[in-house]
C-alpha cells in the first residue's frame, strides 16, 4: 500500500549541501523555487514536494520562507500570481489543509486533512483510497504484462472491486 504523503523512492543517493545553502543564495539575490521540476521522471509531484521543502529548511530557510518559495515565488516566475499562488478573492482554490502547524515543523506538510483542488474537496481518506486504487492498479497491470501469476499476499482484484471506478 502506498502510504498518502510518503515518496516512494525507487533508488537512493546521498546530497550533503551546506547547511546554510539557501539563505546564501537568497543573500546574493537568488530567487529560490521550490517543486518546479515536476516533468522529471524520477520525481512524484506532490509526494516529492515534502522532501523539497525539508531540504530548503535543513539548508537555512524557514519554514514560511520554504512554503513562501514554493507558493508565491513559483507563481511570480511563472507570471501567474494573479491566479495563483496566494490565498485570495477570485483565485483559484487550490490548497491542502493540515492537521498540524508547518511552522512548527516541516515535516508536519505530511499531517494532510484534504485538499481543495478546483473547487472540489477531497479528504485524506478519499485521497489514500484513490491512492490504494491507483498502486492496486500498477500491480495489476504489471502482473498482466509481465505474465506473473496473481500475488497471493495481496488481491489487487477485491481492492479494485472495492474501489469506486471513475469515468
């Protein structure tokens, strides 16, 4: 089962950056962004973003300035603060709502209660079922692509019955 808020790492390195690493950049005018890299194929947005913002405070930020570079200053470079980026009248509603304060600490981005996509509300339970539906999934196809019989320590097959399907 993939858990709702952990990254799933499909290979491990090491990165030991200075511990003050971001507020040097920031010192010297480098607009820090955070969870913009979001095409490369060995990052799962959203997932990859906790590591993101923890990385940016283990090197100097705090936690406002890392949620400040990934909100704000994302939207400033893209050229969409307008739409986004900020919580404000006629914006567009996209937010996670916590269980637990981020400026407390960091990893508390993890603790999430739902999110507001669009509009729309979706509660940690519901993201963790289409969670659950989505890794039933992958291991179902990659037993019918591989020729591999049924794991018989998980039946993906009763969690995909058990799992609404979305047209």
């Amino acid at each position: 089962m993939v858990q709702f808020g952990r990254a799933v790492q499909p290979f491990s390195f090491s990165y030991e950056a200075p511990a003050d690493l971001s507020v040097r950049l920031q010192e010297v005018g480098v607009n820090l962004l955070i969870g913009t890299d979001a095409s490369n194929p060995y990052v799962v947005p959203g997932f990859s973003l906790h590591d993101e913002l923890a990385l940016a405070v283990d090197t100097g930020l705090s936690p406002y300035q890392a949620l400040r570079a990934d909100t704000v200053g994302t939207a400033e470079y893209l050229g969409v603060l307008d739409q986004t980026g900020t919580v404000e009248e006629g914006k567009r509603a996209d937010l996670v709502l916590l269980d637990d304060n981020l400026f407390d600490d960091i990893a508390h981005t993890r603790a999430i209660a739902g999110v507001m996509v669009q509009g729309s509300w979706f509660s940690n339970i519901r993201l963790q079922r289409y969670l659950d539906e989505l890794a039933a999934r992958y291991a179902f196809l990659g037993q019918q692509l591989l020729g591999a019989p049924a794991d018989t320590s998980t039946d993906t097959s009763a969690l995909l019955d058990q799992v609404p399907h979305r047209h």
